[in-house]
C-alpha cells in the first residue's frame, strides 16, 4: 500500500514539473507575406513585420496573457519563450513580451533549430513559383528546395529541439517553482509549428501532408491533460482541428490523449500498427497458415528470377 502511495505522489510531483502548456506562435504578417518580391532584395531572415504584423502580435499577447492566465490551477504562473532567430519572429515576441511583467517571465532563448525553411538565398520569384508548382508534383515533405532544405530536414533540426527541451525540463534548468505554473511559448514558423506537432504526436509523413499552415500570430495550444499527455483537444474545437487539416481519426486522439497516461500509448497506436501488419494473422499459427498457402506462388516467383 506504501508503495502505491509513493508511486502517486511522485506521478502527482512529475505532473507539476510539466508546463502546464505549450504554446505555438507563428509570427505576424511579415513584408514578404504582403508581397512576395521582397524575398529577391532582402534576406529571408531580415524580412520584418508590417504594421498589420506588429498589431497582429500585440493581440496576440493579449490573447496569450488570458489563456494563461485563465486556465492554470495556479495564479502564481510564470512564461518561458523559445523563439526563432529571423527579425519577423524576434519583433512579434517584442510586441506580445508587452503583455507581460517581467516578473511573469522566467527565461527568453533564441533558438536557430525553429528558424523558417531554408529556401535558398534570395528568392527571384518566378523561379520559386515553378519550384512550388514541382514541389506540389514531387510532395511537401521530401522535396528539397535547390540550395535550401525539404521539410524533412526541418523536421530533423526541429526533432533536436524536442530533446533539448525535453532535457531542460527533466533537469529543471528553466529554474521552475513547481508550485507555480509554467508556461512555454514557442515563436516561430509555419511550417516548423507543423513539423513540431508532427514530431509530438508521431504522425506520419500522410498525415502531415494534410496539414495546414497557421495564419499569422495563429495560436495553437497544447495543454497538459489529467495523465500526463498533452492534447490540443483541451482549448480547440473539432471544428478548429478539422480546418488545420486533422482527419477524424486524428482529432480522436487528441481527444483521448486529454486523460490518458503515457503508458498507455503503445496500446492506443494499434490504429498505426494495422497500417504495416495484417490484423488478421493474431497468431503464430495463422501466419503458419498463410505461409502454406502462398508457398506454390513464392515458388513461381523464384522460377522467374532469370528471365
């Protein structure tokens, strides 16, 4: 019984060490969002906000200091952001940091592995309308843009993010008072708040395909669920979710994922396991079966190889 005890409240002492949320920002309308000629004179990383972009980051930081506020089980919260090195992403979390005291903000960290998809240099623009129109033939995960990066490489620098940041909260080295609530808020991209969620939640290259990209200081919240997992499902609408491109069967697992235990994963993912294996071989002895049953076949296959 003493044991059982412990083990609860050392999961209950884990909980508390968890953000409460995880908050993904896109940055506001940026210059080369309102005209896509910019790209061919200004760098993509010196590309800054309009002035649609700062007011769009400044009601966002309203929006964010509601959210947190409102939806802790602690007024004693604090906020930690993470943000992408580009000026767009740098000058939103200026005009949403005007939202916050500083005592509520426990850390900034510039962080270059959610920096935007490299596309190349700079962007002559009727070259990168053909290279978009090839990308949409060859498929938005793989292709890689000449001289830049596929989404599969961002996909990679954005999966060691994940660690590090895993590591910094197992560590504490974001000096978190368990007793307060805190909140990470990550300022960065379309397409890597895509491949960041694509990364937690282990879904599959289809399935990011799907996917859309935020609109402009779009707010997309993962919120810390009764078991230890995070669900989007907690503060979004099915509706919300099916507009960023999550199928039925995705957004069902947001929904589950609200109360489950992280033990508790492998068994749900059974969905993706029937994706590769025949659910209707149960046992050793079925697939003895179909073994026997293909074996005339597999016998013409080899009869053919020199041919």
């Amino acid at each position: 019984m003493k044991n059982v005890e412990a083990k609860q409240k050392e999961k209950i002492q884990n909980l508390k060490m968890l953000p409460k949320h995880i908050i993904l920002v896109r940055h506001g309308e940026s210059e080369g969002n309102k005209d896509t000629s910019a790209y061919s004179t200004i760098p993509d990383h010196k590309i800054s906000l309009t002035e649609h972009g700062r007011a769009q980051a400044r009601l966002a930081g309203s929006r964010l200091l509601d959210l947190i506020s409102s939806h802790g089980s602690s007024q004693d919260w604090r906020v930690y952001f993470y943000v992408s090195p580009y000026e767009r992403t740098r000058s939103t979390l200026r005009e949403i940091g005007k939202s916050f005291s500083k005592k509520r903000v426990i850390g900034v960290r510039e962080e270059c592995r959610i920096r935007e998809q490299d596309f190349g240099n700079f962007q002559v623009e009727e070259r990168m309308k053909a290279t978009k129109e090839t990308r949409e033939k060859f498929g938005r995960f793989f292709y890689r843009f000449p001289e830049g990066e596929s989404a599969a490489d961002v996909f990679d620098r954005v999966s060691s993010f994940l660690e590090s940041l895993w590591r910094d909260i197992d560590l504490n080295r974001l000096n978190n008072d368990p007793s307060q609530d805190l909140n990470l808020i990550i300022i960065s991209h379309g397409l890597a708040s895509r491949v960041f969620l694509m990364k937690w939640f282990k879904w599959t290259v289809e399935q990011f395909e799907r996917l859309y990209n935020p609109g402009n200081c779009e707010i997309r919240v993962m919120e810390l669920g009764r078991g230890g997992e995070y669900s989007l499902a907690i503060h979004h609408t099915d509706e919300e979710l099916r507009e960023w491109g999550l199928s039925p069967e995705m957004i069902e697992d947001q929904k589950w994922r609200i109360n489950a235990n992280k033990t508790d994963l492998n068994d749900h993912c059974k969905w993706y396991l029937n994706s590769f294996f025949d659910n209707e071989l149960d046992s050793d002895e079925d697939v003895k079966e179909e073994d026997i049953d293909s074996d005339d076949d597999s016998k013409d296959i080899f009869l053919d190889t020199d041919s």
